[in-house]
C-alpha cells in the first residue's frame, strides 16, 4: 500500500492510492461554542437536495446532541470500538505524542492506527478501511436524545442539581455540526470497488458518480463519519456535494465569485464560515497568512479536526466547546484541544476580529484585513490582563472585491422620536 503524508497526524500512513491532491480544498470551520440547534442548516440543506422519494431518511448535514445519540445512531462509539479493539488485537496503543510539536505537525504525531492501518493489520483484510454499515434502525433519528445531558451517566440523580460553572460543567452536551468533511483522504472513495468516487482537482470535493455506483453500499460502511447513504429508490449511494454550482461562482448572487454552500449561508447562529484553502507541491496547505481559514487552523490552531486519529485528515475544524471536560474532547478532536480553548477563551486582538467574519457574506472570503481601533474595555479575567478593541475586520472575494466589513463592537442604532411606539 503506498504511503501518504498526513500533516493532521504528523506522519506518513498507508493509504490504497498515491500522492495527488487538489489545487484548493473546500474547507470549514464551525464554532461549536455558539451554536443553537435551530436546525436551519439542516432544512436548507434537506430543501435543496434531499427532498425527493427514496431521501426521505437522508440529512447530508445534520446536527446531533452529544455525547448520546448520533446520526445515524452511535457512529462514532461505534467506529472508535473497532479501532480499540483492533488496537488490543495488535497489542499497541492508540495514543499520542503531542511532545513532537513543529510547523508540518500542529498537534504532535499519532502514533496509533487509522483506519486503514488497522484494517490491514486484522483478519478482515478484504476491507480498506475498517467500518460497519449501519441497520435502518440506526439512521431513524438525525438528533436522537436531543438536548439531553448525559455526561454525568455515572449518577442519573445528579442531572441538573448541581450549579454550572466554567471551565468544565459537571452536567453537560453540546451539538455537533456535521456534513461529508471532503476528506483528503477519503475512506469513501478508496473503499468503492467500482472507481465511482472521485476527488475534484479544482477544489478537492469528493462526489459519487451516479452512472458508476452500483449500490455496494461499501463507501456507506467504511466512511468513519457515514457521511455516504443508499437511497433505495434508484438504488445507488449518495452523499453531500458541497453545493459545488455555489462554490464554483454559477450562483447569480455572487456575480461569478465562489460561494458559501446553502448550510453555511443559512447558518443562523454565525458559527459556520467556510472557504477554500490553497493547496501546495507537496499537498499540504500552503501558506496564506490572511486567509481565514488559514489564520484560524494553522496560525491561531483554534479550530481543530474532527476524529483525526480516523486517519482521512477531514477538512471540517472545529473550535472545541469550553464546558465539556478535556477527556472527552482530546479523543474527538486531537491533543490540540487544551491550546484550543485556551485560545478561544482568551482571544488575541486579531482572533476576535477574525470571529466577526462568520457569516458576514455568502461569497467565500479568500483574504481579510484589520483596521485598527480604540480600546473598549479592559479587565482581568482569571488572573490574566485581557482588553478589547473596537477593530474594523474586512473581507475580500476571491477577485479581491470588499464583500464584508464588521466591528467588534456591534454598532447601535437609535430610533428616531418619531418612530417611538409606531409598532
Ligand atoms: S467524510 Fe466520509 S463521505 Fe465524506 S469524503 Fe470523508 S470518507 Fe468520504
Ligand atoms: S443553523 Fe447554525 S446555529 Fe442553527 S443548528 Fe445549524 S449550525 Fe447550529
């Protein structure tokens, strides 16, 4: 099996397929901290594309309460079991060496087994990558158990009766925003017997072939994040296809420039922004400092993968949530979560104002910019001194046009006398 590198993991990995990457990767990054569950996105996603007969069942984004439920049920329980259990049977540890810290590897080195290493390593050989297939059961609810905080399972009786403080909550959830990650390495895609999955080189969405799939259902099992789905009534797989006409720039609203996908744009929550990250020579992102996408993942390291330890280096980052405690959080997103929340916690001048960006603009910001301004509050905040200032961040498209311009102040507006009670 040819040998790839994946900077998530600080290191080579065996992977089915060489070395080739896109030019740009669609990417995104979503502040788990702010979001509501309104579902929105889920509803613009499920009127846009999954509305038709044999879909029914089908939500390419969802967003589900965690730690319990999952859409479909348990996945992630589920394919963290398998790894565990692969890992006793080749009698090695799944662990980390976050020590190993540079430039080319954010979060140390894994020194576990993907996906596909652990495949490789047991009896069933005839997979690429190590996966189940859900039951029909299992994909029944897209946020099972929702708004329910189980994460004190040890003692039901404490639920809610004990106060909430930062920085961890005794009694918690969280939800977790979830679509396709348009791996760049994609298990999807390496498990179709047929050759129905490609990676698009222009900017690294993956998509199934419809005239190709003949329904094995085998991309269904072996994707960790069971972001492919079968749809019984024309009898092939289907997954989401990151509104590719959007983020090609054929949306009249953008004039020709690339655009947010439906799910990010009807975000009302403004936790979503995504983009598209350059990729260089050797397939790993290549520098572009005032990218925001760039700053927030590889510059600040706010925003962390989810599951890299599965191996197909996800291209959806995630700014952990603050109140969940950090066991939890290091196994779905990495050993970079304690300098995440840290970070996000206490944000640096150029971090807040690059936090104003999400969902400033549907056009997809390639650049930003800060205009410096004065300070507006000051204060020690856990022993630390901590001030803000009223910035001005601009976005700019991918032609260079100016599509936002945000305070981190948010401006007030004084209605007029003559408007008082006019409602
Ligand atoms: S999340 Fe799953 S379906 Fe999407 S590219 Fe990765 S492996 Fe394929
Ligand atoms: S629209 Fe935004 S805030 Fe609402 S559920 Fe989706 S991600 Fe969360």
């Amino acid at each position: 099996m040819p040998e790839v590198f994946n900077w998530q993991l600080g290191r080579k990995m065996n992977y089915p397929y060489a070395e080739r990457h896109p030019r740009w990767q669609f990417a995104f990054v979503f502040n788990i901290n702010r979001c509501i569950a309104c579902q929105t996105c889920t509803m613009a996603c499920k009127s846009t594309w999954t509305f038709s007969k044999g879909q029914e069942y089908m939500w390419w984004n969802n967003v589900e309460t965690k730690p319990y439920g999952g859409y479909p049920r348990s996945w992630d329980v589920k394919t963290l079991g398998l790894l565990d259990e692969a890992h006793r049977k080749a009698g090695r540890n799944a662990s980390w060496d976050a020590g190993q810290r540079a430039s080319d590897r954010p979060y140390g080195t894994y020194e576990g087994m993907t996906i596909f290493e652990a495949a490789r390593s047991g009896e069933r050989r005839e997979e690429v990558a190590l996966g189940y297939e859900p039951s029909d059961e299992e994909w029944r609810a897209p946020n099972f158990y929702e708004d329910t905080a189980t994460g004190a399972q040890d003692d039901p009786a404490k639920l809610n009766m004990k106060p909430v403080s930062l920085p961890v909550h005794d009694t918690w959830f969280f939800y977790l925003q979830r679509l396709c990650n348009h791996c760049t390495y994609p298990a999807c895609l390496s498990a179709c017997p047929r050759g129905a999955i490609y990676k698009r080189p222009e900017d690294g969405i993956v998509l199934i072939d419809q005239g190709r799939c003949r329904g094995y259902r085998k991309c269904v099992a072996q994707c960790p994040y069971k972001k492919p789905m079968f749809r019984a009534a024309t009898r092939v797989s289907e997954k989401c296809i990151a509104c590719y006409p959007r983020v090609e720039g054929k949306d009249p609203v953008t004039a020709g420039e690339p655009m947010e996908t439906r799910c990010m744009a009807a975000c009302v929550g403004k936790i979503r922004l995504q983009g598209l990250a350059r990729i260089g020579e050797d397939g790993t992102w290549a520098e572009d400092r005032y990218n925001p996408l760039y700053y927030l993942i590889k510059v600040e390291k706010v925003a962390l993968p989810l599951y890299p330890q599965f191996g197909t280096e996800p291209n959806g980052y995630y700014i952990p949530p603050r109140w969940v405690p950090r066991p939890y959080l290091r196994q779905m997103f990495g050993p970079g979560v304690d300098e995440a929340i840290e970070k996000y916690s206490f944000p640096s001048r150029e971090l807040l104002a690059v936090l104003q960006l999400f969902r400033a603009s549907q056009t997809i910001m390639f650049r930003y910019e800060i205009i410096e301004g004065e300070k507006i509050f000051e204060r020690t905040v856990n022993g630390k001194r901590w001030a803000m200032y009223n910035d001005t961040v601009v976005g700019f498209s991918k032609s260079g046009k100016e599509v936002a311009r945000v305070t981190v102040e948010e401006p007030k507006y004084v209605r007029p006398a003559k408007h008082y009670n006019s409602i």
